[in-house]
C-alpha cells in the first residue's frame, strides 16, 4: 500500500494542511514506511504538508523539477560552495572548471563560489544528464569495459569513439554519469542491470533520501521549537 494512502488517513487534506512545516512525527512516517514510486513523489507529499504548494489548485504531475526545488529554496536557506561541489563529484578544483566551463559561462556562473539549491540542482543536473540521477563520481574506464564489455577495452573504444571521437577518448580515463548514459543509450542498455550496476540508481536514492530527511526533519524540529515558545 503507497504510503500517501496510508497517512492521508490520518490527515485531512483539505483541513490540515500544516503552514510552514509538516508534523516531524509525518515526516519520520514518510521515511520509514518509504513507498513512494520516485524521490519525486515523496517531495511533493512533504511540501503539500508543509504548506509549500496546493495541490488543489495544480496537479503534482503539473510541477516541474526545477519548481521543487525552488521550494526548496523556501525551506533552506543555504548556499552550496564550489568547493562541496567538486568535492561532492571528486575532482580537484582545476577539473571541476574545465568540466563546467561552457555550463558556468552560459548560466553567468564565473568567479562565483557560492550557489543556492537551485542553482545546484542546475549544475549537478548537468553532471548526470538529466533524467533518474545515481553516483555522482566519475566512472573510470576500466570499471565500464568490465561491467559493460566483459573486460574488452577495444569493444568499448569502438562504441565510445563513435560518441565522441576516437582522440577525445583516448585522452579520458573517466567519464561522467551523463557521457555514460549517452553510451549505455546507444548499446540500448539504459534499462539494463548493467546500467544499475554502473550508476547506482538505488544507492543513490536511497542515501538522498535519508539525506534530505534529516535535513526536513531538522527543519520541522526548529519551527516546532520555536512555535512552542
């Protein structure tokens, strides 16, 4: 049974919808009996709660990535450093503005060392070519021809070549979630369990998840503190 179900027994969503802040015993709710069918769908629960959006007004499938986490923006307010980000990814801080130089220069994004959520959603978005996010580290190449080829690096060169040429290749020893997803596109593996094992698709949700929990349960506790006194 989805989880929604089970707490939109107890809360009426016409008449308790909480503003500014869900009851931290939902929110815990929502963690453990976690049965959402995307990290999605479990945001939008919590922000419908927390008075972050209506759903009678918009239907959930109506709001976008990018205007979640805009609320986002709403309930914390942080910056997100240049230094978290290529240490996030791990890569040495000369790396990181090679692999962001196109995307830093078209967003405005030069000599700036901090970024809100938002603008951190962009840039990591950008580093897993959109759709379902996984690891956030680069793949390195022997990883991928074990995993995908069997071992086989002259496979693996040929399909990679045809992507994004043979010196562009040659001259890399890791690649990106999103140049990956590219290349699992193209062998038609995108759905495969060798995609699952490459990029940790559950690894990461499940870790974002717990995440991004203590952080909204953090939050709830503040306001339900201070509400108090």
């Amino acid at each position: 049974m989805d989880s929604a179900y089970f707490f939109m027994k107890d809360f009426d969503c016409k008449r308790k919808r909480h503003e500014n802040g869900a009851p931290v015993i939902f929110i815990i709710g929502c963690l453990i009996d976690y049965n959402f069918k995307s990290f999605r769908n479990f945001l939008i629960y919590i922000f419908y709660f927390s008075g972050y959006l209506d759903l009678r007004k918009k239907d959930s499938t109506q709001y976008t990535d990018e205007e979640l986490v805009k609320r986002l923006d709403l309930i914390f307010k942080i910056k997100i450093s240049k230094k978290d980000l290529y240490g996030l990814i791990k890569c040495n801080k000369n790396t990181f503005n090679k692999l962001f130089k196109e995307y830093f220069e078209l967003k405005g994004f030069i000599g700036r060392r901090k970024f809100n959520l938002f603008e951190t959603y962009g840039i990591l978005n950008e580093w897993q070519g959109g759709g379902k996010w996984g690891m956030m580290q680069s793949i390195k190449k022997d990883r991928l021809a074990k995993i995908i080829n069997s071992g086989n690096y002259k496979s693996l060169a040929i399909e990679f070549s045809l992507l994004i040429g043979i010196d562009k290749y040659k001259s890399k020893d890791k690649f990106s979630p999103k140049e990956v997803k590219k290349l699992l596109e193209h062998i038609d593996l995108s759905e495969s369990r060798k995609a699952e094992r490459l990029l940790r698709y559950d690894e990461f949700k499940n870790i974002s998840l717990w995440v991004f929990g203590i952080f909204i349960l953090y939050n709830a506790w503040e306001k339900n503190k201070h509400s108090s006194v």
